[in-house]
C-alpha cells in the first residue's frame, strides 16, 4: 500500500489499538523512562528560569540527594507533570554516574545537566481512548456543548500521540516510542526528528510545556 493511501486510510482507532499493542508489550511495573536533556537546552532552560522552584530529595535511582523539579507537559490540551533533576554535587558512586550520564569519576560533570523523569506508572482515570480519539478538538469546545470537531490526524496529533505514550508513563522503552513512530512513517507520516539527536528530541518534549516558577 502506498504511503498516501495508507495515511489516507489510517484511523482513530488504529492509532488507539497500535497504542495499546505498544502499551502491553512493552510497560512494566517498575522504573520510569528518563531523558537526558541536551547541554546547550539546559544551559538555556536554567537562564530562562532562575526562580524555578528546586528541592533537595533523595533520588532511588541516583542513591543520593538531588535537586528536583517539575514543569507540566502539555499533551492533547491536559498537562502532564514531568520531573527535572540536576546534580548538587560531584558522587563517586556508579549509580548517580549512571543516572546522570557522566563517566567514571565524574567525568563531564556539570551542575547544569538535567535528567527528565517520565511518570513510573500511568494514571488509571485517564481515558486514553478518549484522547486518541477525540485528540485536540478543533475549534474548541469552549461552550462546552461537545461541538466542537475531531481534529485530523496531522503532525500534531500524531507528536501529542508519542509524547502521550513516553510521558504519560504507558511504557518503559524508547523502542516503543521508535516502533510507534516507524508505525506512523510507514503510513506515510513522517516526522522530522532522530530520537538520536539529544537536542532534537530534548526540543521535541519541551515542545508545549510550562514552568511554574516561585
């Protein structure tokens, strides 16, 4: 089938069963997903945001202190929160090494780097068909009278389709998140971004999002 003619011919509903194929196949119960934020768009992010809100917490997957923050990811008009970590000080353990992507002893260290952390389980009460469905309503439904139309599946859709699955904490692999995007690709949507490029995907889930600041 040629690309334009499956694009034309691809539906809510296949979104939705692909969706939960990826869901069962690869979500387990324990750890999250985490990012690496690119070094140039933290740098960015930290001036942006001078009075973001950090805390000291303990980190189970660095096994030390950190200091965390969250912003609200904005995926089919609901956000989403996501958790920002950033290093207090140099840990010569494996585990805090690991967790922020620095070499043995610390090399690369840098107070600037920041780790995302995507929910660890995802939220029962969110009817995920209903937002695969409905996605972002064009023409909003402000008079709440439920006129409002079914967006098309666009680029847009299909971005908040991806986040939704990596951020809303439905799997725990990138590979998910490639095999959804090669889905998309073969039925003649084509993205332009290499999950690859840090920047490029760091970009990619900053996309919509909100800080709250003290």
């Amino acid at each position: 089938m040629e690309a334009s003619i499956a694009a034309a011919t691809t539906t809510y509903t296949d979104v939705i069963s692909k969706f939960k194929d990826l869901k069962n196949e690869y979500y387990i119960p324990r750890g999250c997903m985490i990012l690496t934020v690119s070094n140039d768009f933290s740098k960015e992010f930290l001036k942006k945001y001078p009075n973001l809100e950090w805390k000291t917490k303990y980190n189970s997957y660095a096994e030390s202190n950190v200091l965390t923050a969250k912003i609200n990811i904005t995926i089919f008009d609901r956000p989403f929160v996501v958790y920002l970590h950033r290093p207090i000080k140099q840990v010569h353990r494996w585990e805090y090494e690991n967790f922020f992507g620095f070499g043995g002893h610390n090399e690369g260290f840098s107070l600037d780097r920041i780790i995302l952390t995507f929910e660890e389980t995802f939220d029962n009460s969110i009817d995920i068909e209903y937002l695969l469905m409905t996605g972002t309503l064009i023409g909003s439904d402000i008079e709440g009278d439920g006129q409002g139309e079914c967006c098309a599946i666009d680029e847009k859709y299909i971005k908040n389709t991806l986040k939704l699955l990596v951020v809303g904490g439905y799997v725990k692999y990138w590979a998910a998140f490639n095999k959804f995007k090669e889905w998309f690709k073969e039925r003649g949507f084509d993205l332009e971004f290499d999950i690859n490029n840090g920047r490029m995907l760091t970009s990619f889930i900053f996309e919509d999002y909100e800080a709250v600041e003290k």
